[in-house]
C-alpha cells in the first residue's frame, strides 16, 4: 500500500528533531532548520524537478549575499519570453526574486504539482536547499569568500 505524501509528510514531522524559536515550529531536516510550512515543499520539489540541459540553478545558504547573482543572472542570460521587457531594462520593473523564482518558497509551495516544462528555457530556478543534484545537472561553485 502507498502512503500518501501529506500522510508521508505527517510521518515525516513527527521523526524529526523539533525546536519552538520565537514562536515557530522549526524541524531539523539533514542537518539544517526548516519551518514546517517549508517541508512539504521541500520533499515535493525533491521528488518533482528533473534538470534539463538549459537549467541554471543558484543554490546558496541564506543571507549569503546573493540578491546581487538574482539580480545579475536574469540580466546576463535575458531569458526570452520570462517577462515582458522594454529597453527600460529588467530590474527597473522586477524584483531579483521574481526573476529567479524559488523552488521550494514559489513553486512548489504554492502548488505541490507545478509544471515546470512549460517554462520557457533558459529555466532558471534558486534554492537555499541543500538538495541532491541529479547527475545531469552541470555544476558551476562559484565561491564568494570576502575575508
């Protein structure tokens, strides 16, 4: 008999570590704190997303510093079709965050089942998961140490 993924995601909160910090319920998932609302998210973009050759991913911990690569990614690649740009340019109409959308924040907290093959490519997508990549996905570590 399958589990279901709410019962899966049921089972899987009650297996966890759990922490109250400032009145949320945090669960730790791999060695890092997610609020519940996230996990269901998480697992399901970990079961869903297949890479296709024009994925760009930005994967980065939080308040790493990256809003400037959400911000300067969308602008090098110029994907076609994402929005509708005149010569005023892309970040003077859009926030760096709607230009990379989240995985597990935008598009599959809001809908668990989203269709990602209609996305125009270059697909670009970010994460602050540490996901496994699939094996087709072609990595690039860019890291920005500023000692």
């Amino acid at each position: 008999m399958e589990i279901s993924f709410p019962a899966a995601v049921s089972t899987l909160l009650g297996e966890l570590p759990k922490e109250i910090w400032c009145g949320l319920d945090l669960y730790n998932l791999e060695g890092f704190w997610y609020a519940n609302s996230l996990i269901p998210a998480i697992m399901a973009a970990r079961s869903s997303v297949r890479a296709i050759d024009c994925d760009v991913f930005l994967t980065s911990s939080m308040k790493t510093g990256t809003t400037w690569l959400k911000a300067t990614i969308p602008t090098i690649m110029n994907p076609v079709g994402r929005t509708n740009d005149d010569s005023q340019g892309t970040l003077l109409k859009h926030h760096p965050n709607a230009l990379t959308p989240s995985l597990e924040v935008q598009l599959f907290k809001e809908n668990p089942n989203p269709d990602l093959l209609d996305m125009p490519c270059p697909r670009l997508f970010r994460t602050h998961v540490p996901y496994p990549l699939p094996r087709s996905l072609r990595v690039l570590v860019w890291d920005l140490d500023i000692d």
